[in-house]
C-alpha cells in the first residue's frame, strides 16, 4: 500500500511537474517579448522567475520517494543536491539587492571619486527644477566620463574640460534625466540578466530610447537642445 501511494504521489508530482515547465516555459517567452517590447525590469524579473521557477519546485519536490533516494548515502546525495539548486537563486538575489545598492560605493572606490556638489555643476534655477537629493561625484580621469549610478551622478575631470559650463550643465541634466527614469536600474537590471538567462544575453532591447529621452529631459531644463548636443558631438570626436 505505502509503495502504491508513494508511486502515485511521484506520478503526480512528475505531471504536475512537466506542465508546470512548460506553462512556465511560454510565460518565459511572453516576459521576455513584453520586456523587449516595454523595456521595463519589472518584465525583466518576472522572466528570470519563471525561467528559475521549475527548478526550485524540482528541487523541493525531491523526496524520498524516488527510488535512488532510499539508500543513507542517496539521501545525502539528495539533499546536497537540493541545497545547491536552491543556493543558485538565492546566491542572484543576494546579488542583485546588494550590487544595486553597493554600485554607487564600488564606483566611488574604483575610480577613487570624491563627492562634488552639483550645485557647482548646474545652475540653482535648473536644478530646482530637477528632484533633490541626487548626489555628485568627480571622477579623477582625463577620459570624457559621465554616467548614473542609482542616485548618484558621476563625471570626470576631462569631461569638465572638455565641455563649456553650459555643456557640462547639459551632461549632468541628461544624467539626472536617467536617475528620474530609472534607466540605472534597467542597466543594471540587463548586466545581472545577462548572466542568468541566454535570450538576455543574445536579445537584450537597446537602450537607445533612454538616451533620447535622457538628452529630452536636459534639453526640456535647458530650454535649448544646443548644449546637450554640441556636448554629445565632442564626446563622439573625442
Ligand atoms: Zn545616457
């Protein structure tokens, strides 16, 4: 009777198991259609879910019923096997919540940055009009830098001496533009994809859309496009 129930219950969980894959296997396909469609991480995540999903229900669904798990060493065998399959997620969601929160840290540490107040960089009217609390920092290199990191901008000194004040304004804008839209987040959220799922890392969407919406928001503070254009062309011939 037990040997009856338990190949019942492994018959049953193997079928719920094969279309649990294969309902997850389409919904794989529809957030990575949605994702490239609407560029938002929220598509992103729900992927990477239900890409993860059936391998975390199969290592949970291991248990003694199946036959190799009936030997003492089996067992061990087993269980080593499930906690490394449920290390895997976990190990990528660790990650990803500290290596977005840490980012803005390991960039000031790499590049050796030191904070600089933007107020320096933008003209207090023009910074009114953008949200508060973005912090600024310089980074020591003579390379045209400039860049987002979660809520922080990053500039180089030879984008500084690149550019006009004007210009510099309209780098530090477009930088702020993509704090505002999240697009550090929707990077980030491609670097990490990347490595976890091969349609991401073959098919992840261009962010050329953030860019032009980036140079908009400048160009919306500014009051002109001249800026963060003239800006963009030296960069390019630089
Ligand atoms: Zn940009």
């Amino acid at each position: 009777m037990q040997e009856f129930v338990e190949a019942l219950l492994g018959v049953a969980s193997q079928d719920t198991l094969i279309l649990l894959t294969s309902v997850c296997m389409v919904l794989t396909l529809v957030f990575f259609i949605a994702w490239r469609r609407w560029v938002l991480p929220s598509f992103l995540y729900a992927h990477l879910t239900v890409l993860f999903l059936p391998l975390l229900v199969f290592a949970v669904s291991l248990n003694c019923t199946l036959p190799f798990a009936t030997s003492l060493l089996s067992l061990c065998t087993l269980v080593l096997t499930q906690v490394i399959i449920l290390l895997i997620p976990t190990a990528a969601l660790t990650a990803i919540i500290f290596g977005y929160a840490l980012m803005p840290v390991w960039i000031r540490w790499h590049y050796s940055a030191k904070p600089i107040s933007l107020s320096t960089l933008v003209k207090p009217a023009n910074r009114a009009k953008s949200r508060d609390g973005i912090k600024g920092f310089i980074l020591d290199t003579g390379a045209p830098l400039a860049f987002a990191a979660r809520n922080a901008v990053f500039i180089s000194v030879g984008m500084i001496e690149l550019l006009t004040p004007k210009e510099t304004e309209a780098v530090v804008l477009h930088e702020i533009g993509h704090i505002k839209r999240g697009s550090s987040w929707a990077k980030f959220s491609i670097a990490v994809g990347r490595y976890l799922s091969p349609l991401v890392r073959y098919w992840a969407p261009s962010l050329i859309d953030e860019e032009a919406a980036a140079d908009e928001y400048s160009a919306q503070i500014q009051g002109t496009w001249k800026h963060i254009t003239t800006a963009r062309r030296k960069v390019e011939e630089f």
